[in-house]
C-alpha cells in the first residue's frame, strides 16, 4: 500500500512592499527639509507665515504621497531611493523659485518693479500634471519590454518631435534666439524634451536587435577594429539630426545631449572603443564645421572664451553668475539673504547658479551629489535587469539625465559653451517637468522588474512508481 508523499508548505512570498516603508522613511525627511527650507527663505526675506506657505507645503506631501501610493501598486519592488531623491530635487528647486518670486519685489535685488513673478504657482502646477504623468505610464506600461515593439514608431515620433519647431513660424518656436518650441496662446511646450525619451527608447531596441551587425569586426587601425562602413548607420542618423537639429534651430543643447546619449548607449551595447572614437572625430568634425557656418555658435563660444569682453551686451549672463558662485563661497550667504536676481533667467537656465550664492559649494555639491545618486541607482538598475533590451534602455534614460546637469552646470561655471538646457526636477519649467517624470517612471518600472523575485514554483506531486512504499500488515 502506498503512503501519502509529505506535504510542504510553499515558500512564503516577499512581502509586495519590499523596500516601500524605507522610501516612505526617505520621503518623509524630503518633507522636512523642503519644509524648513521654505521656513528660512520666509525669515529672511521678512516675510511672515502665510497661506501661501502651507498650501506649498500640503501640496508637497500630497503629490508625493500620490507617487509613493501608485509606486506601492504598480511597481511594489521598485528602487526605494530614486523617488526620494527626485522629490528632494523638485522640492528644492520648489522653494528656490518661490524665493526669487520674493526677491522679484525688493528693489535691493536690482529687479524692476514691473517684474514682480509668481512662478512658484505654476511649478507647482506642472509637478502636480508631472506626478500624473508619472502614474499612468507606471499604470499603462506594466512591462518595459512592450516598448521595444513599437520601437520605430516611437522613434519617427521623436524625429517629428524634433523637426516641428523648424517648420514653425518664428513667432510660435522662437525663444531667446532658439526654434525649439511650440507656442500657443495660453499653451506652449518643448518638443525636444520628450524627443529625447522617444529617441533612447528607438536605440535601445534598435541596438538589441542588430547587436550581432555592430559587434562584427571590420578593419584593424593602431590595434583597434573599427566597424565597418555600412554599419555606421545609427551613429551616422544621430550626427545627421544633431546637427539638423542645430542648423535649422539654433540649439545646442538638444542636439549635444541627443548625440552623446546615443553614442554613449552604442557603445555599452558593443564595448567597443573604436565607437566612442569615431563618435568624439564626428562630433568635432561637426562643430568646427557648424562653428564656421552659424554666427549663434560664433557667438556662444566668444562668450565663453571671455565674457567680460562682452559685459554689457552678451556676456552680462555668464559673467554675473560667475559673479554669484563667487559671492557664495564654500557655505553661501544663506537660504533668501543673497541677490541671485541680478543673474538673468535664474530660476530656469541658471538656478544652479542661484543654488551656488546662497548655499555655497558645500550646498551646491550636495545637490549635484543627489544627481549623482540618481544616476548610480540608474545604472544599478541596468546592471541587474535580465533583458538586453532593459539594459540599455535603463543606462540611457540614466547617462542622459546626469549628462544633463554636466552640460548645465558646465555652461554656468564657464567650463563649456552655454546650451540653454535645463536642469532636470529643479529649474522652472514645464516641459521639462512633464518629461523627466515619465523619465522616472520609466527607470522605476525596469527597476521593478529587475528586483521582482521569481514567482515559486507550484510543487508537483512525484509520479507514482518514484513513490514510496509501505508494508501494511493486518490486524
């Protein structure tokens, strides 16, 4: 007679909150130093607590205890520190904008009295319209690799993206000397920042599914194989429409990060460094070549070289930022009691500059050190998914946000030509707001799928002759 095979209990599950109560601790200091933030900018601005001031702060913890909740439901294993890190920057910059809304009315900050701006409001507005785009593309794309499907599509979406500013009258794309805008009334938004998404999703698909054409060897040149010609093609469309992009649209920042992101993301794809070589001689060929044709260019790079020469009229900008690190020094002059409304466009191209004035190189590099961690947990996230696919696609979205604030924060200190990018979750802005959240989606939902544990097996029962026996003896 046979007897019943033991039963076990299948291994319990991990908890579906795994690592949820630590970005609930994490955002909640995000909280507390947004709100103490906010705090030292009304005293030293002599301002009293207002309503204003609560309805910043409410709105703060609502949004993000919004994005903590569709985290816990649809990406329950997701990174726990990349939401908290994100919410610390758009918090920070939050309460910068709101300072220089404060300093826009004094007249010991030079600022005219017709200027006065309430852009605090409207950050606002576009972080709560950002945090919904963060939640549908958690709730609609429940598996990053659906993307990879429509990968040529997504890709000719973001060339269209790119391409309609030029074709724009100058009154609906022009701003500040550069076509990357759609204007209309009471509505405008940058193209190129949701581009730029659409484009790295194309590459990471594109590159899985020809890894073998880019891996193959074509000749040999000081030690070094470098691809053959007909395979050059992915490098050669980027540098095409980098430089289109900065012929037709007189922008530089777009087009820069576009090229290097997809150079970048070819290269890990391959581990070739005949890419990153043939990359960089393309790149220099199409500056000093754009250099010599486009008079913007000309300009931005006799700004950089000397701003001074120009105070009065171009580098007036540079040079007052520089002006503004210098005031800062090593700790600032505190939170609300420096003058970083004499920089123009400080709460947008340069906010970091206005960073740098009131809280020093040691408050400026803990910003840039968030930046960074965001950027490791990115890459983490990329070394740990399983699929190809996931891999670049995480590196990408990871490399073009920290390749971002280098170009920022490059074009402020003088260290490279200004490009007119913003910084990512910071400065003011919609497009970019709107964009880097579903930029964060994104990383959490490969994230989540890189940490999800596998799903135990159901156990079987054994087939019966591989049963035990047993001798039963009658009574």
């Amino acid at each position: 007679m046979t007897s019943a095979p033991p039963v076990h209990a299948p291994p319990a599950a991990p908890p579906k909150s795994a690592g949820r109560k630590t970005e609930a601790v994490l955002l909640s200091f995000a909280v507390f130093v947004v709100f103490a933030a906010l705090l030292i900018v009304q005293a030293a601005q002599g301002q009293t607590l207002s309503w204003d001031l609560a309805k910043y702060l409410a709105a703060f913890i609502a949004l993000f205890g919004v994005a903590h909740v569709a985290v816990r439901l649809f990406a329950p294993f997701a990174d726990p520190i990349l939401l908290p890190c994100v919410a610390l920057l758009n918090g920070l910059g939050l309460v910068m904008i709101h300072r220089l809304d404060l300093g826009s009315s004094r007249s010991d900050e030079l600022v005219k009295s017709d200027s006065v701006t309430h852009n605090a409001d409207q950050q606002l507005l576009w972080a709560f319209l950002g945090i919904i785009a963060f939640c549908l593309t958690l709730a609609f794309i429940r598996d990053h690799r659906t993307l990879s499907r429509y990968a040529y599509t997504l890709g000719i979406s973001g060339i269209i993206f790119l391409a309609i500013p030029a074709i724009l009258p100058a009154s609906m794309a022009e701003v500040n000397g550069s076509r990357n805008w759609i204007r209309l009334p009471g509505f405008s938004i940058q193209p190129g920042e949701f581009a730029k998404i659409l484009i790295i999703i194309f590459t990471a698909a594109f590159l899985v599914s020809r890894r073998d054409l880019f891996t193959t060897a074509g000749k040999q040149f000081a030690g070094i194989d470098f691809p053959r010609l007909r395979d050059l093609g992915p490098l050669l469309a980027a540098w095409v429409i980098a430089i289109g992009v900065l012929a037709l649209e007189n922008d530089l920042g777009t087009p820069l990060l576009i090229f290097a992101t997809v150079l970048t993301m070819l290269y890990i794809a391959t581990s070739r460094v005949s890419w990153l070589m043939l990359g960089v001689t393309m790149f220099a060929l199409g500056a000093t070549v754009a250099y010599q044709l486009f008079e913007h260019l000309r300009i931005r790079v006799a700004i950089w070289n000397d701003p001074f020469a120009q105070y009065d009229t171009y580098g007036y900008q540079i040079a007052q930022s520089l002006f503004g690190f210098a005031t800062g020094g090593m700790f600032g002059t505190g939170l609300g009691s420096g003058r970083p409304n004499i920089v123009p466009f400080a709460n947008t191209d340069f906010i970091l500059t206005s960073f740098g004035e009131e809280l020093g190189l040691v408050g400026l590099g803990a910003i840039l050190m968030l930046y960074l961690v965001v950027t490791m947990r990115g890459l983490r996230t990329a070394v740990a998914v399983r699929d190809s696919f996931g891999k670049l696609l995480a590196a990408g979205l990871s490399f073009t946000i920290i390749f971002q604030v280098f170009v920022v924060f490059g074009g402020v200190s003088k260290l490279i030509p200004l490009t007119g990018l913003t910084t990512p979750f910071l400065a003011y802005g919609g497009s970019s707001l709107l964009a880097n959240y579903i930029l964060l989606a994104l990383l959490l939902r490969i994230s989540n799928a890189a940490r999800e544990p596998d799903s135990p097996r159901p156990r079987q029962a054994p087939p019966v002759d591989a049963m035990s026996t047993q001798v039963v003896r009658r009574p």
